[in-house]
C-alpha cells in the first residue's frame, strides 16, 4: 500500500465546521482541480465525475467518525485500487487538515501515478482551506 499525504493545513475553521464540509459529497466540485476534472455530478452521498487518467468512476464516504476522519472509496472499472482519507483535528485557532491517498500501486504504476495523485491530494487540501476560509462566513 502506497501513502501519499498532502502537506498538513491549518484552517480558521473548526473541526466540526471541516468535517460537516467534507461529509457531504456536493462540496468537493470546489475542491477539484478544473483541468483534470469532468462531469461532476453529486449528492449528498455520492459523487461521479470523469478525472483524466482514471476515467469515469463514483465515489462515497466509505467511513467518517465525527469531526476527526472521512474515508472516501471510489467505485468503477479503475486501473488501480485506493481510498482518500481526511484527517480532522482540533487547533487553538480552529483545525489541521491532512488529505491521504492510499493505493494499491505496483512500482511501475507507483512511478507514473505518484505524482499526479500527490499534487491532487495537495490541490484539494489547499483548495479546502481557501474556499473554507474565504468563500463560507
């Protein structure tokens, strides 16, 4: 199993704040990267959307444990297995926010894919504190 993690944010926001954000899954069309993302449609439960690379897959919160974790599997024919995984905690002046990949990656896979899903995670953890801090009062 290879772990790809974004790098660890702070939020001006509280864990309950991020987690209740992440839980519901219409919120992540803000925090996909628009080059690399197509046909995102969602409900509270499920996403679908079209990621160049991957290509057409779904994805639902497999777990959550109430403002500390939310693990999201994708379903779909997809050319390797791997979860996302928000990790929640509370700071004195709101939360810390890390984004998790978790891949089945065989080393030839892991070379190509690695990148690409280190700066996804990294896009996303980023784009969740922006629109978080400045776009939700």
């Amino acid at each position: 199993m290879t772990e790809i993690q974004s790098e660890s944010l702070k939020i001006a926001r509280s864990a309950d704040q991020v987690f209740a954000f992440l839980k519901d899954m219409r919120n992540y069309e803000n925090l996909m990267p628009a080059s690399d993302v197509s046909n995102f449609n969602a409900t509270e439960e499920e996403a679908a959307l079209s990621l160049k690379g991957l290509g057409q897959f779904s994805i639902t919160v497999e777990e959550q444990i109430p403002s500390s974790l939310i693990r999201l599997k994708p379903k779909g024919k997809l050319p390797f297995s791997f979860n996302i995984e928000w990790n929640i905690s509370s700071d004195n002046e709101g939360s810390v926010v890390v984004g998790k990949i978790n891949a089945e990656l065989n080393m030839f896979m892991k070379m190509m894919a690695e990148p690409k899903l280190r700066s996804f995670v990294d896009q996303q953890a980023h784009k969740l504190k922006s629109y978080l801090e400045n776009e939700i009062a």
